[in-house]
C-alpha cells in the first residue's frame, strides 16, 4: 500500500509574511464554507437572532486561528475596536458585532454536525 502525501495549501512562512488582508483573502479563498453556512443558517423565526452575518461569523473564526487569537472574548473584543479585521472577517460597516453567546451557539451547533469532517 502506498502513502499519498497531500502537499500543503500555503508554505506557512509565505503566509505570515502576507499582509493581514492578503493573508485572509488567501485563506478564505481556500475554504469553502458553504456546508458549514448551510448548517449554521437560522430556519425559523424563533430563537436566535436572524440579522447576524454567519458568513462574516465563520470567517472570522478562522481568521481567529490565524491571528492566535486564544479566546471568542479576544475575538469579540478586537472586532468591535479594530475595523479593519472587523471588514477582512467580511462584516459590513453596518452589521453589528456578534456577542460571546452567539459564536458559542453557532460552535455548539457546528460541533454538533459532521460538517467539518465533509469540509
């Protein structure tokens, strides 16, 4: 039986050296997140609330690994004061900064799934 050996999307060096939105358009544009979106995406009136931006949510999760942000306190700290990140993770101007609760509702139910083995 042979070993295939995938080989790595980024050289890690090349992609710190990137500027942040350099970095994350190259990331992101490697993911796609649109099993995770679909799983995610609210399909009732009730319960959470509907105008949080899932896409933005996802992506900034990720964005969060990249930028070793330890905590989802960290992140929401840094995406209400820094809005520059805050337009990288693909938030618009207008949309409002998810609380600590709503990543933790939106992890809970990602966890649930299998979808981060199928991506």
């Amino acid at each position: 039986m042979t070993i295939i050996r995938q080989g790595s999307l980024f050289d890690l060096q090349e992609l710190y050296e990137l500027e942040p939105t350099q970095r994350f358009e190259a990331i992101f544009s490697a993911i796609d997140i649109d099993p995770i979106f679909a799983v995610v995406t609210k399909k009732s009136r009730f319960g959470r609330p509907v105008e949080l931006n899932y896409a933005a949510m996802i992506y900034s999760l990720v964005a969060r690994i990249s930028e070793r942000i330890p905590f989802i306190k960290d992140l929401v700290k840094r995406l209400k004061n820094d809005l520059i990140f805050r337009l990288d993770c693909g938030f618009l101007v207008s949309d409002s900064v998810p609380s600590e609760a709503a990543y933790s509702r939106m992890i809970t139910i990602i966890c649930e799934s299998n979808v981060l083995e199928e991506v």
